[in-house]
C-alpha cells in the first residue's frame, strides 16, 4: 500500500513536470 502511495506521489511530480515542459516548447514556439 504504501508503494502504491509512493507511485502516486512520483507520478503526479512527473506529471507536473511535464506539463512545464510543454508549457515551455509551446511559448518558445510562438
């Protein structure tokens, strides 16, 4: 259970990153 916690945890910090990085293509992009 707590594994499974943890994964939640790296998921959301990766998914978060890449929406910054998305973000980020699409402003130098414009």
């Amino acid at each position: 259970m707590e594994c499974h916690k943890m994964f939640l945890v790296v998921y959301s910090c990766f998914a978060k990153v890449q929406l910054m990085t998305s973000s980020e293509t699409a402003t130098k992009s414009i």
